[in-house]
C-alpha cells in the first residue's frame, strides 16, 4: 500500500518514546483552568444563561455540555476565587490571548 512505510515509521517512533500514554494531566488542568476563565468571562461580563454557556463552550472546547459543567463543578473555588479578586477582561486577555473577550 502506497505511503504505508511513511506511516509505519511514524507510528514506530511514537511507541519507541515509552513513558505514559494517553491524556497529559498537565495539559488537561491547563484546559480545565481556560475553560474556568471562559466561564467567568461569560457570567461575569455577558451575562449568559448557563446553558448558553455550556453551548458556547462546547463549540469552543469540543467537549460535551456535561463534561464542561462537571469541570465546571469540580472548580467552583477557582470561580469564587476570580470572583472574589474582581479578575478584569485585561487580565483574561493578557492570560488567554487567543480568545476574543
């Protein structure tokens, strides 16, 4: 089969790194913490209803509206925490640039 070497060769390198595969927990807590500040941003700044969130957010994300409200669940200190501090649309933006706030 035509290219079957090319990928063959890729697929080698990846399973002679060894280690742990599957998700990376550093980048799963970074995503969560986005994610957390994306929630903020649209409570705090939009005005949103929670399910408008979560549809934004899964368009954004490509998780499923259930995950991102356990996330969301699971972090509810950060958000008081945000809340609390009074975080700013500069502070996000200068945090998450890649996003429009």
């Amino acid at each position: 089969m035509r290219g079957k070497k090319v990928f063959n060769d890729i697929i080698s390198e990846q399973d002679d790194k060894g280690g742990r595969k599957g998700r990376n927990d550093d980048l799963l807590e970074l995503r969560n913490t986005c994610m957390i500040a994306r929630y903020y941003y649209y409570c705090k700044f939009r005005s949103k209803s929670f399910e408008e969130i979560l549809r934004r957010m899964a368009k954004e994300f490509f998780i499923t509206p259930i995950r991102i409200s356990r996330i969301i669940q699971e972090n509810i200190a950060a958000i008081k925490e945000m809340k609390e501090k009074e975080v700013s649309v500069y502070h996000l933006q200068a945090t998450w640039p890649q996003f429009k706030w």
